[in-house]
C-alpha cells in the first residue's frame, strides 16, 4: 500500500462498544492523557474496554530496520482485540503503523488477514471523535489563545488533518491561532531524534520559534512523541508554553 | 570494498553551524513549497495527473528491457548510437574513447545528474580535455569547485553576494557587482564563446521514448539546446529507467517534473531529439550518442520493493518539502543525489556499506511521500534500507554491514519483552517507580537532553490507572 | 553488441521475469478533459507567456511582414535572419523595404558563419505549428530551410503563429497530429525568452537563449 496522503476513510455506525489502545508512550509518559482519552469516549455513551494485555504497535523495532522484533511485538497484540470493534488509538503514529504498515509488515505470514482484520479497525482518536461520533462540546474553561501541532502520521498516514482543530474550534473560549509551519515535522522521528540530535535540536527549534510566534499559551497535538520533544524543549528553554495532549486539553475544558 | 563510510551526522553538524547557510536553504524552500502548493491547488487535477504519471512510470518498468531495445533499435534506426554501460568507469571509458575519436579538447555540458554520478568532469579533466558546465548554477558550483547541493538549483546553498566575490575572483573580465540581471550577462558573455566553439556536447536525458526514440530534455535557460545542438558532436548519458513507452507518455510527465521541481506550468524549452543532422539540414550535430548507464539500477531492479526507487523523474520536490534537507543543505550528503531521493538512492547504488547512515536522515515525517508526483513510498524504502542495513542478505550492497550485536540485542530484548504481556507490565511498572532516576549521562538521555529536559515518567501506567478505575478489559 | 548490453539486459529480465509487475491502466482523462473555448485559448496563451516576459504582436495576414519591419525598426534592430526557402521567407524578402534592420538568410550549413551568428544577430524569426493554452507554450519544428538555431542564437526570437493554430493541451497536439508516427530531428515547445533563477532564485532573462520572444500572431 502506498502512503501518498489521499487517505479517507468510509464512515461506519455508531458501535456500542469501542476498544482502546493506549500506545507504549502514553502508558509510560502520559497516561493521563490515555485516561482522559477513554472519558472522552465514554462520555458520548460508547462502552470502552482497555485490554490489559496490549503493550506496543511495534514501531520503534520497525523503523529501527528491526521487522521480525516488530512483528513479534505486533503480533502478540492480535489476541486482545477479538471483538468486531473499533480500536482507538490516542496517537495519529501509532495508529498509522497499525493501520498502514500492518498490512506489509505481516505480508506472507500465517496470521496476515488476521492482521489486515484488526488493523482495519483502527481509528486515530480524533477521527473517531469527528467522523463517527460526531461529537460536540460545551466549553466550561477560561479564555486561552492556544495553538495546534499536526503530528506527520496523524496528517499523512491517517488523513487526520482538520479534525483535531475542528474539534478544537468547538470551544468558545479558545482561541486557535495556527502556526506558519503547522506541517512541518518537530524533528523527534523516533530514534532519530537520538541518532542525529544536533538535526532534531534545529528542527525542534524552528518549531519552538514558531509556536511562540503565535503568542499560545499552549501547544496541543495529537502525538506523544511530538509532545515529548516539543514540550522538553519548551521547558528547557523555559518558554511560557506548555504542551498539551488533545484528549487532555478536550477533557480539561469540558469536564471542568 | 575499503570504501570508509561517508559521515552525514558530522557533515550536517558543520552545516548546521552555518547561519547564513541555514538562512539561505529555509528562505528558498518555503519559497519553492508554496509555489509548487499553487500549481497544484486543483486536487481532483493533481490526483488524476499523478496517477498518470506513477502509471506511465510503472507501465515502463513493467516492460524496461523490451523498452529498451526498443529504444535502442529506433535510435539506431534514426541515425543516434546507442552504448552500454554496466559501471560509471565503462561510462567514462565509452564518453572518452569518442572524444579521443574526434580530437576533442572542449566540451560544454548542459545539466546531467548521470554525468555528476559518473564524476564526468573529474575524469575528462584528468585526461587533459577541458568539461565546461553551461547551466549557470552548475557552472556556479564548477567555479566555486564545489558540488551541487541540489538537484535542480545546484548552487541553491549560495547567496548573490558570494557568487559575485566568486565570478570577480574567477572570471577574468568581471567587475564587482550584486546585480543578478549583470552576473547572468556576463555569463552569457563568457560562455557563448565556449558553446561557439565547443566539439563536444555532454547532456542528460529527462526521458527517452521508446515508440520514437526521441530523448527529451527540459530546461529554461537555452543552454540544453545550445550543447545538443552547436558543437559536432552530442553525446547523451542517462540511467537506464528513464526511457517511456510512447510519445503520449511525456506530456503528463512533464507537466509533474516541471511544476514539482520548479513551481512553472512548463519550462521555457522542451527540447525533443529524435535524430542527429539530416541531408540537407544546416545545423545540429552530425553524431549523437545515447550512453546507457546501468551502475547497480538492475539490481535494485531485481527487488520488488525497491525497484520502486527507479520511478522517480528527479524533480527534487522531495528535498524542498524534507524538514532534515532544509535545516541541512545538500552538501551533509556528500552525494550527487541528496535529500530524501538520494537517502534511498545512494545506499542501492554505492551500497550500504558507504552509506548505510543516508536512510537514517530521516524523521519518516512522510512530507516527500505526500507530494512526490510519482507517487514513490520513499519512506517505506528508507525503513527497509534501514533493515537490509542490519541484517546480512543479497537484496542489496552491503546488506549487514551495519550489523551491531549489542544493538540486536537491545531489540532482541525489547521484543521479548512488548511481546509478553506480564514481562510488559513488570517492566513499565519498575520504569514508573525508577525511571525518572535515569541519570541524564546515560547515551541516549544526554543526546535527547541536549536542548530538552528529560522525559518524565508517570508515576502509575495507564494500564495501572484503568484497572483502579476499573476499565474493562474484555 | 556490446557484452555489458546482453549482460544488463539480461539481469533486468531475469529481475522482472521473478517479479512481474502489473502497471495500473493509464488514464489520460485528466489531460483530454482540459478544454478552453477558442478564444479563451488565445487569451491563456498570451497571459501565461506574457507572465513570463513574452511579447506579442498582433497583425493580419496582409500586413505582418511590414509590421514585422516596423516593429524591428523601433526597436533599433540591426538585423534579422530568416530562411529565404520557404513561403514566409519569400513574403518577408518581397516586402523588406530598404533602410530597415537588414534581413540575413540561413541558408548554408552553420559552419560558414557560426562567428557572426553567435556575435553579430540581433534577431530571428520562425514560423510556428501553433501554440498550447495549457501551458503557454509555442510547437516549433525547425526545418532544413528553417535551421534549429534560429530560434536560439540571435538575441530575438520572433515567431510568427497563427491564430487559428491553437491547441488546449501537449498531448492534444501530438496525438491529434500523430506525432509519433515521425518525429522530426528537432521538436521545440518554447514558452518564453531564456530565463534563470540559479542566482538565489532571482530570476533573470536571457541566459543562454533569446534574451526576447516576441509573437507575432497572425489572424
Ligand atoms: S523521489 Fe519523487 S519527489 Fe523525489 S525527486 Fe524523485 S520524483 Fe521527485
């Protein structure tokens, strides 16, 4: 399958039930964000399972040039989505390898079309949210200007580009003020940002400059990986803005 | 081999240094990104001409040795002669032994990216015949004896103030001036001499028409045309992927390259040969020669994935939209091919041994993916490059070179553990009570912590947190 | 034949042969469906080149080679090269009135005067097949009586088209005309004066080529 950005995806019913897939950063680095993830949905009325068994999409090891470590790691997530639900995946990456990279990472084995199976399944939070819950939001926070960064597979592997800022628009007392770069990548690409760090640190730091352009008091994005090189660098570079994951922010402002 | 690996990390790192350098590849690539976003404004339009093209550039690599008979056998038949080269030294060797034929001394050269993979200047300035490059950024780079640091604008990494310290110190004629519209002039003065009196003419080939054998080249400075047409004799050189079907084939193709690489609806010249100097004809060369160049493409052919790399119509849109070219140069790459392209190029053609790190100059943002207008998956071949890099194999040149066994084993370990749910849980649980006391000079925290604080972990994981709050699990 | 040839060939078919590869269909909709109105085109035609520094004359078929001379005239043209062999040719010499830039026939082998071609042409006038409004752009075939370097030495380029040659697309014109059943030792599209952008993408006219094109439309 070819990743050339003109994903849409067909809508589906409303289901009952919907499964979570928390994704190995969130659990360790934000589960908080994951928690209020879960509230999100449960509070349009959708019963959601967290299967205790899930720990990882597999793709640190895959694009490390680890595939058989990957597929390992993908593959022991299969059993715990046996139910014909929605999965929903708090990161546009993680989401992305499922759905996407899936399907050839598991090509030729015994299990492929099971694969294929779950991995069709998987919906990027805020796609959810938009296209399948359609959901609407009552804003109960104080004026904030805030700004929004696109996480690069939530925008070109998942076709996840105005829902997050729709959802966002919704809150009347946010202001959304977008970057000149909104697109651009923060430079964290995984062991990238370790491998090449004196590249990350520039890249990052063209993000760190435009979002403080915008005046935010606060980035949010769809990605932990984003939030944690975004945010570590705002911190270090003790700027007055904090990253924020959506699900957070949705959950702050609406939940009181 | 004995080749040492070329070093992007400390290439880069010079470059990043370099403000002015910096300044000069983020103002030209913002500007180069929102022109070519106008020219392809209309989706459906962009979607349907895309398709087309990565359609005619499938269909040829469907059929690419009868196509290239097919070509050689109509160029053949219009008068072009037609060479083989499997390395860049038989290249070079076929490039030369005409020249010695016609006793040439000069050769003016219009835009070839093959001849930059064949080091063509190098070679023919050893042996004493003197390679001029007519494009006027390549001739920039040439003065500057520097490389192209991209594709298509060569001396893109240069302001107008350095090229006009560069043509007063190496143009014998020059006065100092900033004025773009006087340095271009004066190169025209210069060179127009050496076209006049050129014997040879070296170009590229953007794409070669197997139904006609016509090679078509693009352009829009005139230079193309002047060294296929003025000197005597014209020798062409391209790899062996660019030829197409049929004639209708080039149109859409065009209309990708043009307004990918460039932001123009077309170039001022699209130059079609199809023949050298006919009976009666005035002008033109009596001879043209089409050197086709192997160097490691049938092998990349032979992979099914892989072979995917030989779509591209080198329009370097993919370097314009990648976040690490940008803030980099071309020059980090030490290539003639940079960027995304070259980042999965180079390692097939030079092997993985010398360029093993090129596929790790990447964030997998997928940013060339979306707009490449062949619709080439860069990023899935950046990941199996990285594999093939790592684990011995026959795939590609050099495959295993970069095999680390302590690196294996962390991700031996890793998988052992994500795989196994109670190892899993065990082990994030003791991240979450330990991790944060991590100290920062462990090698991996000290790159990251660089220019960001520490990542912190959470107290409790989220799978803690939903049991408490008792989450279903089934 | 050369044994790097049988050895290449050889390597990709054995390569494809082991994998084929099934291309999708071609689907020239996106090019057949670009359509503008007649006069639509002539105006596309002249705004894009025009965008691209491009000059156009308008005259009728009776009068164009005397508003070509008036033109030349003005603009203080020392001379024009045309090829004497063909009908335009025997028009522009009919006309040619003394005292105007001096008309210079193409009509031996370059060799014999490359010099003064390179140094001493002011301008250059061909014909054209038509033009294209999808990208503004002019179809030039040089001939033997109308050499390929007319239209990129001398520093004008004055290219005669007729109004009613007017495609809407590339490929409209050369399926149309059945191109590929004889290409010509040369085709041109040529879509405005010789430009560059190398110097940090400044862009100038005249590099190599034309410094000028100007087109004479004729209606
Ligand atoms: S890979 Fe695609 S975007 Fe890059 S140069 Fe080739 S055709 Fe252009």
């Amino acid at each position: 399958m070819s990743h050339d950005g003109t994903t849409s995806r067909p809508d589906i019913e409303r289901p009952e039930s919907v499964y979570f897939f928390g994704t190995c950063l969130v659990d360790l680095f934000y589960p908080d964000a994951g928690m209020a993830g879960m509230e999100l949905l449960k509070a349009q009325g959708v019963r959601v399972v967290f299967p205790q068994g899930q720990s990882c999409c597999g793709q640190p090891a895959y694009n490390s040039g680890y595939r058989e470590e990957a597929l390992k790691v993908a593959r022991a997530q299969l059993d715990y989505f046996p139910g014909d639900w929605p999965i929903v995946v708090p990161s546009g990456s993680c989401a992305g390898m499922m759905s996407k990279h899936w399907p050839d990472l598991f090509k030729g084995e015994p299990d492929e079309a099971r694969a294929r199976q779950v991995a069709s399944r998987v919906w990027e939070l805020t796609q959810f949210l938009v296209q399948v819950l359609k959901v609407t939001f009552e804003d109960q926070g104080p004026p904030v200007k805030i700004t929004w960064h696109a996480s690069c597979h939530a925008q070109r592997e998942m076709g996840v580009t105005d829902e997050p800022k729709a959802l966002l628009r919704q809150l009347a007392n946010v202001e959304l003020v977008e970057l000149q770069r909104e697109k651009e990548c923060c430079g964290f690409g995984g062991t990238f940002a370790v491998r090449h760090p004196e590249i990350s640190a520039a890249m990052v730091g063209d993000k760190v400059a435009d979002i403080e352009n915008t005046g935010a008091k606060a980035v949010v994005s769809g990605d932990c990986g984003c939030l944690m090189n975004i945010s570590g660098a705002l911190e270090a570079g003790q700027k007055p803005v904090r990253g924020v994951h959506i699900a957070q922010f949705l959950k702050e402002r609406t939940h009181g | 081999m004995g080749e040492s690996s070329i070093n992007f990390a400390k290439a880069s790192s010079a470059a990043l240094q370099d403000q002015q350098l910096r300044g000069n590849f983020r103002r030209a690539m913002d500007g180069l990104m929102s022109k070519r976003a106008v020219q392809f404004a209309d989706t459906a339009e962009w979607n349907g001409v895309r398709a087309l093209g990565a359609s005619v550039r499938l269909r040829a690599l469907s059929k690419l040795p009868e196509l290239l008979e097919k070509l050689e056998a109509n160029c053949t038949r219009n008068g072009i002669q037609v060479h083989w080269a499997a390395t860049t030294d038989e290249a070079n060797a076929i490039v030369l032994s005409i020249m010695q034929r016609v006793n040439a001394k000069l050769v003016v050269k219009g835009k070839s990216m093959v001849s930059e993979e064949m080091h063509l200047n190098a070679f023919l300035e050893k042996r004493g015949i003197e390679c001029l490059e007519s494009d006027l950024g390549e001739y920039i780079v040439q003065l500057d004896e520097a490389m192209p640091s991209h594709i298509i604008m060569p001396a893109i990494h240069m302001n107008t103030k350095q090229i006009a310290h560069l043509f007063k110190q190496k143009i014998k004629e020059a006065e100092y001036t900033e004025d773009v519209a006087q340095l271009t002039d004066l190169a025209r003065r210069v060179l127009r001499k050496k076209f006049a009196t050129a014997d040879v003419g070296v170009s590229g080939v953007n794409m070669a028409v197997a139904e006609t054998g016509t090679l078509c080249l693009v352009e829009n400075e005139g230079n193309g045309r002047m060294s296929t047409t003025v000197p005597p004799v014209h020798i062409a050189v391209m790899g062996l992927e660019k030829v197409v079907e049929k004639l209708e084939d080039v149109p859409p193709v065009i209309s990708l390259l043009t307004r990918s690489a460039t932001a123009q609806p077309i170039t001022t010249y699209v130059n079609m040969i199809s023949s050298p100097r006919k009976e009666g004809e005035k002008d033109g060369p009596d001879e043209i020669h089409l050197v086709i160049l192997d160097n490691g493409r049938s092998g990349i052919y032979a992979d099914e994935e892989l072979r995917n790399t030989l779509r591209c119509i080198r329009c370097g849109a993919c370097m314009n939209h990648c976040p690490v070219y940008t803030k980099v140069g071309g020059h980090a790459y030490q290539a003639p091919y940079p960027g995304p392209i070259g980042s999965i190029l180079m390692p097939q053609v030079e092997g993985l041994e010398k360029r093993g790190e090129l596929p790790h100059a990447c964030t997998m943002c997928n940013a060339c993916v979306e707009i490449c207008p062949v619709k080439i998956p860069i990023v899935e071949i950046m990941g199996r490059l990285r594999s093939e890099a790592v684990h011995p194999g026959d795939a590609v040149r050099g495959a295993g070179s970069h095999a680390s066994k302590a690196e294996a084993m962390v991700w031996k370990g890793w998988s052992m553990t994500y795989a196994s749910p109670l190892a899993y849980q065990f082990a994030t649980a003791l991240l979450a009570k330990l991790g944060n006391a991590a100290p920062t000079s462990l090698p991996l925290l000290k790159e990251w912590t660089n220019v960001r604080t520490k990542p912190r972990f959470a107290n409790r994981t989220l799978h803690a947190l939903a049991r408490e709050k008792g989450i279903p699990d089934v | 034949m050369s044994e790097s040839r049988n050895a290449i060939l050889g390597k990709l078919r054995a390569g494809r042969d082991a994998h084929p590869l099934t291309p999708p269909e071609s689907d020239f909709a996106v090019l057949r469906n670009k359509r503008w109105d007649g006069a639509e085109r002539l105006e596309r035609i002249k705004r894009m080149m025009e965008a691209v520094h491009t000059e156009f004359l308008e005259t009728t078929e009776a009068d164009w080679p005397a508003d070509v001379q008036a033109f030349l005239t003005a603009q203080g043209t020392r001379n024009l090269l045309f090829g004497p062999a063909t009908e335009v040719g025997a028009r522009l010499s009919s006309a040619w009135t003394d005292g105007g830039p001096e008309l210079i026939p193409y009509a031996d082998r370059v060799e014999t005067f490359k010099e003064r071609l390179f140094d001493g042409i002011d301008a250059g006038i061909t014909t054209t097949l038509g033009a294209i409004a999808d990208t503004g752009s002019l179809i030039v075939w040089p001939t033997p009586e109308e050499p390929r370097l007319m239209s990129l030495v001398p520093h004008m380029h004055l290219a005669l088209l007729r109004a009613d040659a007017l495609y809407d697309t590339f490929w409209q014109a050369m399926t149309e005309n059945r191109w590929a059943d004889g290409m010509p030792t040369n085709a041109l599209l040529i879509s405005g004066p010789s430009k560059t952008a190398d110097i940090e993408q400044t862009l100038a006219y005249g590099v190599h080529g034309p410094k000028r094109l100007v087109v004479v439309i004729v209606r």
